[in-house]
C-alpha cells in the first residue's frame, strides 16, 4: 500500500531559524496537505497544493509540490516560539475513489530556550 | 471563518460503558471523517460519510464501534462497550470536495477510558 515517509522526525531549532521538512511517498500523489497540531488540538490546514511543481506560500510558510508528485516540502522562514507543535503532510491520490488521506508521521518541531 | 464543530472537549469513563461523540461539519461539506488519533502517531481514519451514506467503514471495529449521519449534515460516533484500548482523540473532519478541496478539522474529543 501507499507509505508516507516524512522526516525529521523531530527538530530542535534556536528561534529565528529557518526550519525545513518533507514527505516522500511511494506513490503519485495529486494532493499534498499540510497541517499543524498543537497539543490537545485538532490539525489546522496550513497549505493545500493540487499542481505539481506548485509553491505556495502562507505567511512565513511555504510549501510545493514536487514535479515527480512524490514529494513534498514544507519550509518555515525565521522562527518564532508559537510555531513549536507537530507538523504532518498528508497526501491524496485521484486513482483512489474515496481520496482518501495517506498521512506522515510528524516532525515535532521544538525551539531550544 | 467557518470551523467543524465536536463536543464534548474531553470524556471519561470506565471500561465497558458506552460513550458517544458528537459532529456538526462545516456547513455545505458533504464528506464527513471520523479519524483516531493515538498521542505521537498521524490520524487513523474510522468512517467516512457522503452525505448520510457510509463510503468507507473499513477501519472501524464495528463490534463495538457505531456511527451515524441519519439527515446528512452532523454525525454522531458511538463506543460500547468502551476498552482501555479506546483511549485516544477522537477528530471529527469535513471536507466540500474530496480531492480538490481539504479537509478542516474540529478540535478533537479526548476520551480517556479507565
């Protein structure tokens, strides 16, 4: 079956670094998700990408697609303490008929006092 | 901006009572996804809904999990008798087009069994 394979599995970062994660699958994707969950707290979208090659950009976020549609990256510009959480991509293939979510298994992002 | 909706936040209760988890999707989403979600680990997905019919039930433990959407707008998911296995969060998600629109997820119920 499809495996998502997302690393780092943790970062330890000073704060106002630049901080970069990815996801490559096994498989071709059509969607990359990005989502980000603080303790407690369901996932919030971050960026969606539908196009291979896309780059997107939320804020000081910014993701793209890649042109093999087999991976994803997720990058975070000058980090701040609120960005701490876990961060997982997930990914959607149309020859699925439910489109249904592969997920990562997180990169649990912390910021060193 | 519109949100996905779960009550309640938290729930405890022995093993072997029942427990129910309430959803109410954001409104115009068709699709509805109930997903568990062990601490440390990604989202597992339980049930998905079209409307108010079951597409995907395949990872649901249908001897003791249940989960309606009887009008096609919130949903609710049972557990009974409840184990100690159970304990996890429970995260209710809706999406308007699956893959071409995301899903939005509500914030979660956090079911301890004890």
């Amino acid at each position: 079956g499809q495996q998502l394979n997302q690393s780092p599995q943790s970062m330890f970062i000073q704060e106002g670094e630049d901080v970069s994660m990815n996801c490559t699958s096994s498989s071709i994707f059509n969607t990359w998700l990005w989502y980000k969950q603080d303790p407690g707290e369901g996932p919030v979208l971050l960026i969606a990408l539908y196009k291979a090659g896309e780059l997107t950009s939320n804020g000081r976020l910014t993701a793209q697609f890649g042109i093999t549609r087999k991976d994803s990256f997720l990058n975070i510009s000058a980090s701040i303490p609120s960005d701490v959480g876990i961060y997982f991509c997930a990914g959607q293939s149309l020859m699925d008929s439910n489109y249904q979510l592969i997920w990562g298994a997180g990169t649990k992002l912390i910021i060193k006092p | 901006e519109a949100e996905v909706a779960q009550s309640p936040r938290y729930k405890i209760t022995e093993k072997s009572q029942a427990v129910a988890f309430w959803c109410d999707p954001i409104s115009g989403h068709a699709t509805l996804y109930w997903y568990r979600q062990i601490l440390g680990q990604g989202p597992e997905l339980l049930v998905q809904f079209q409307d108010e019919s079951v597409v995907d039930d395949s990872q649901l433990p249908k001897d003791r999990f249940s989960a309606e959407r009887l009008k096609g707008v919130d949903s609710t998911l049972k557990i009974q008798p409840a184990e100690l296995g159970d304990s996890a969060m429970y995260l209710c998600a809706s999406s308007f087009n699956p893959g071409r629109s995301p899903l939005h997820f509500g914030n979660g119920t956090r079911l301890t069994v004890t």
